[in-house]
C-alpha cells in the first residue's frame, strides 16, 4: 500500500520510468482547492512511501539581480578566442580559450579534432584540454 503524499489521493501508482506517483487534490495555502501531481519516494524509516519533499535553502541578504549581473557573470565562461587548423579546406584541429590574450602555449586551451571520410565530418573528438602548440600529441 502506498501511503503519505498529502490531500486526498484520486490516483495512485507507477508511471512509464517506475516512479511512485499520486494524484491528489488539496488545499493550497490561500484556501483554494487544488489538483496536483505528487512524485512518492520510499522511506525506510516509516517502511511507507511518503511525498516528495525538496530541500529548501535559506540564503539571507541581498538577492537583487541588476542588469549586467548575469553577463557579468556568464563572460568568465564564454569562449574568448579560438584558433583554427585546417588541411586544404577541411578543419582539423579547433581550439577556443577563456581568455583573449592567451598565448598558443598556455595549457588550458579547449581543443576538438574532427575526422573526415569523402569530404564530410566523420569523427568529432574532445574537448581535450591543453596547449595549443602540442595539439597533435594530446593523446587522440
């Protein structure tokens, strides 16, 4: 038997991915009534499944986001600078790297290979990580 899962359960069982779930109808925290699906996990301390809580954080202080936080935020993770390696028209080696000036020697360059086979890519590998001059020896 099923058992926790809050509100009066309509249905109850597993779904596609062998999940516990219930159907319930509640009452939400202003009075109203409310139809609401429930993930039930198994708890081995009660031998009962029981409703799906997740954890809550408190963070205290100042949550206001301004414009120019989150690009602020996100620029330390674009790619800044790439480097190209082709024979004849096809690329063979693509690096990218965090900073703009960073030299062909530093290590922490993000290196991918592609394959090709009649003119196509056939094969993508990587990213490696490592300089970009020792790019041939990383280890395909």
């Amino acid at each position: 038997m099923v058992g926790g899962g809050g509100g009066s359960a309509l249905v109850r069982g597993k779904n596609d991915e062998d999940t516990w779930v219930s159907v319930n109808v509640g009452e939400t925290s202003d009075g109203r009534n409310a139809i609401y699906v429930a993930n039930l996990v198994y708890n081995p301390d009660t031998l009962a499944f029981e409703l799906m809580r997740q954890p809550v954080v408190n963070v205290g202080g100042d949550l206001t986001v301004s414009m120019g936080d989150v690009e602020a935020l996100l620029s330390g993770n674009y790619f800044k600078q790439e480097m190209y390696d082709y024979s004849g028209s096809d690329l063979i080696y693509l690096g990218r790297h965090l900073s703009v000036t960073a030299a062909e020697a530093d290590t922490a360059w993000w290196i991918w290979k592609y394959t090709y086979g009649s003119g196509l890519v056939t094969r993508k590998q990587g990213p490696l990580v490592g300089a970009w001059t020792g790019r041939v020896g990383l280890g395909w």
